[in-house]
C-alpha cells in the first residue's frame, strides 16, 4: 500500500497521471544526496532526543542498506525519490522505526536541500573543467607572441594583432566566468533543511546541526523563503549560460577559422567530422553542436525563470518542473568546456596564412594616421581624413600621395612638417603595428607575455581556492560518516 496516500486519497492515479507527475527519473540526480541528507536529518533527531538511539540505529543501518542497493531498488510507482525511499525504509526496518525518520521535516525542504548538496558539486566540477580551459588556452597563446593576424571589428579587417592576443581575450572572459561561479556557489551553499513544508516545525530540531553536518556555509534564516526559492538555481543558470555564450563566440571564431576562406587553423580530426556524400569534406561538428548547445542552456534558463515568475509562496509543485533544466544545463555547459578545451588543444594553426591575411584590407591605416598625428603634429581626426582618402583610392601610402592629399586638404605638405619615407614605411608594417602597442591590455609579445604571467597567478590562485572548497566538502562528509558509524 502507498505509504504517501493511503490516509487521505482512495484512487491511485492511473500510468498516464502518473508520468506526468513523477520526478523519479530526474531524481536519479538527488539519490545520493538524499541518502546523505537523511541521515544528517536522523543524526540530529537522535541528538536533539526527539527519536531514541536505537531507533536512529536501524535508521541508519537501513539507509546504508539503501545507498548501497542503488536508486534501482527503488519503487518507481512513487512519485519521487524522497517517499520511494521512505517506503523502502519502512520495508526493511518496519514502519514503527522508519516511520520515525520524517519527523521535523517535509519533502519540500528535502527537495531543496538535495538540490543544492548536488548542485554545489557540479559548480565545482564546472570551475575545474573552466580553469582547465584557460591553461589550454594559456599554452597555446604562449606560443604565439608573434603569430601576427588579422584583429576584426564587424568581421573586417581592422587591425593587425596576435594570435596570443586574442585567445588571452577569451582567458579574461572565462576568468570573469569562474567568478561568476563562486558568486552562484555561495548562494547555493545555503541549508533549507528543517523549513519543513515552510513554518519549520515544533519539534526542537538543531538546524545548525545539519548545517554542520552537510557542510552548509549556514542555514537559511527564513523557513519560508528556505523552501520557495530557486533564485540560486536562476544564478548558477545565468553562470551557465554565459559560460556558453562565451563559449559560442569561440567556436564561431574556430569554424570561420577553419574554412577554406580563413584557413588559419586545421581542427584534429578527433574534433571533426565529415560527409556522407562528399568524400572531401572536413567539418567542425563539435565546434558547431557547441554553438547550437548555447541555445539549449539559454533555453533551460529560460525554462526556469518562467516557471518561477509570478509563483505564489510557498512551495508549488511547479518548482519540480524546473529542477531538470538545471541538470541539462550543467551536464551541457561541462561537457562543452571540455570538447573547447580540447579542440584548442589539438588544433594545428598556420601561421603562415594568419600573417598573410594580416598584410590585406589597409589594416595599418590607423597606424598610419597615428603616426600623421606624431610626427607632422596634426590633428587626428585631420589625420583620419587624409589616410581615408587614400584607402578609398586602394593606393600604397608613399611620401609623395600624403604631401598630395594634404596639400588639398590642409594646404601644407605633411613632409614640410616632419613626415619622413622611413616613418611611413614602418607604420605600414604590421609587426611593427603590433610591437608598439604595449600600453597595458595590448597585443605587443612583451605586454601578452606579462598577461600569461597575470593569468597564471590568477590560475594557481583559483586552483587553491578550488581545492579548499573540496576539502571543506570531504570534511563535513567525513564527520557525517563518523558519526553515523558511532550512533549505528
Ligand atoms: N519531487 C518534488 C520536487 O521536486 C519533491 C517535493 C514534493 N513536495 C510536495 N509537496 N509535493 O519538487
């Protein structure tokens, strides 16, 4: 008999009703954090004298009976994770004792508390797999200070720059990113547990307790907010949907790069895929699933903002339907941080064709101009309009055309006020272009090189930070466990 409906329903709900409804198959995510927060839960019950230790010992024995049988041996005629494992209890140590464990506490609490338990591990998984992303990157562009190409502003040539200068642009968003995270796993570092259905419980629970016990950062102060809020999921779901959509700007880049048009890179065949009819085709199907993926994770925070917006307090069951978008997300934005780092990785670039493209389309014009600027002392703006003249005529710069043009335009010859051949000369040169710009933030190798050595700080900084936020994890499970071992 169904332990949930028994009392109060007489009708079982039918195998149509009862698909719509169950969370069973999303609530394989929450398995092991409900095991967990069970017996957090019971541990406390038995300190707090509200069930006796031998109680919270068959408790305890049933539910490591449980962890280890698997979510499997669960009845799925339930409708979620939380009563079939209940009902489970209760087979295996008798209603009289596992009846006692949801004393003080609802599904509603337990819901959320297992939500976030599982949640924080993915964020920290995320912010690995992030940070590994950035040391691919940051390996690839120590390699090519001086792979000068082509920089673009509206996909036109603009400026010639490196390829170390551009890979380091996307460190700096995913760096920007990994904060981000830390920002959404604070957030969701917060304990629900004993909210109950929402006005908490007369029973004298400890919810410190199980805020140690689970490794909470604290409880959350309000049992109502504790249970209608899903504010840290729309967070992590933000996160997750800028990680993509920086993610997606690169696999924009890597598959115009690898086209017959840019030809600046050659993705390793692990990372492509090719035609059924076209023997000759070489494509970029991970960097393209990554873009469409974008959609996706865009769509799932979608998903849950909607389902969220105008949802009365407390807990509605609306909130189960926006409990899977999270785990499609977080499964999408993973795997698509590992398949960029490992296309950067791997792909095998040609120099040659980035520093010829660089040589196309007047991308030294400001250059140029600047250098109008420095040495006949004129205006830039005047400057501007001098060198434009010139680009729409598609000549080749020379002393003689600029003392033409601004005759006409400032009825004085530039070289009558210093312009030189030579300092024409290296304006047009595109790595000397790059070499003087080493203003801070600019591509010049010695100023790409010190953002590696920024970054790499940054790196190693994030890395500990990880580390810790792993080792507080391993700590409250390890106290959990000891002290589940003592009182079973
Ligand atoms: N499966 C539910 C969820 O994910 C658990 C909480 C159910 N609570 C309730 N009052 N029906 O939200």
């Amino acid at each position: 008999m169904n332990i949930l409906r028994r009392g109060r329903l007489a009708v079982a709900p039918g195998e149509d009703i009862m698909r719509f409804t169950s969370s069973m198959d999303a609530d394989k995510r929450i398995f092991d954090a409900d095991v967990e927060v069970d017996k957090a839960h019971v541990v406390m019950l038995k300190e707090q004298g509200i069930i006796k230790d031998s109680v919270c010992s068959s408790i305890l024995c049933g539910l490591e009976k449980i962890q280890k049988d698997g979510i499997s041996a669960l009845d799925t005629s339930y409708e979620d994770v939380h009563i079939a494992l209940e009902a489970r209890l209760i087979e295996i140590v008798g209603e009289d004792i596992g009846g006692r464990m949801h004393s003080g506490r609802s599904r509603n609490d337990e819901v959320a508390t297992c939500i976030r338990l599982t949640l924080r591990m993915e964020l920290l998984g995320l912010m690995g797999e992030v940070n590994d992303l950035i040391g691919t990157l940051v390996k690839v562009a120590g390699k090519h200070h001086e792979t000068i190409m082509p920089g673009y502003t509206h996909t036109q040539h603009a400026q010639p720059t490196t390829l170390s200068h551009n890979l380091l642009a996307h460190t700096n968003a995913f760096i920007r990113d990994i904060s981000r995270i830390k920002g959404a796993y604070e957030c969701t570092n917060q304990n629900p547990l004993g909210a109950a259905a929402f006005a908490s419980t007369g029973f004298p629970i400890n919810r410190e307790r199980t805020t140690e016990l689970l490794g909470f950062d604290s409880a959350i102060e309000n049992s109502m907010d504790a249970v209608s809020t899903r504010d840290f999921m729309i967070e992590s779901l933000g996160c997750f949907s800028n990680i993509m959509a920086n993610l997606s700007r690169m696999a924009e880049e890597l598959i115009l790069w690898s086209t017959s048009e840019f030809g600046f890179i050659e993705l390793d065949d692990q990372y492509s895929s090719t035609s059924s009819i076209m023997p000759q085709k070489k494509n970029p199907d991970i960097a393209e699933l990554m873009r469409a993926k974008t959609g996706t994770v865009h769509g799932a925070l979608m998903s849950v903002l909607t389902i969220c917006k105008a949802l009365p307090y407390s807990y509605n069951r609306d909130l189960q339907e926006a409990t899977p978008h999270l785990w499609r997300a977080a499964d999408t934005v993973r795997a698509s941080v590992r398949m960029a780092s490992g296309m950067v990785g791997t792909m095998s670039i040609r120099k040659d064709a980035m520093n010829k493209t660089a040589n196309i389309g007047f991308m030294t014009a400001t250059e140029l101009a600047d250098v109008l600027v420095r040495t006949a002392d004129i205006p830039f703006r005047t400057a501007h309009h001098i060198v434009g003249s010139i680009a729409k005529t598609g000549k080749t710069p020379t002393l003689a055309i600029l003392d033409e043009l601004s005759s006409e335009i400032i009825h004085e010859k530039l070289s009558d006020r210093g312009l030189s051949e030579k300092a024409i000369r290296e304006a047009l040169d595109p790595v000397d272009n790059v070499r003087k710009r080493e203003v801070l933030g600019g591509p010049a190798p010695c100023e790409t090189k010190r953002q590696i050595t920024v970054m790499k700080k940054k790196l190693s900084r994030i890395q500990k930070d990880i580390g810790v936020l792993y080792e507080k994890r391993e700590e409250a499970s390890g106290k959990l466990e000891k002290v589940c071992k003592k009182y079973s």
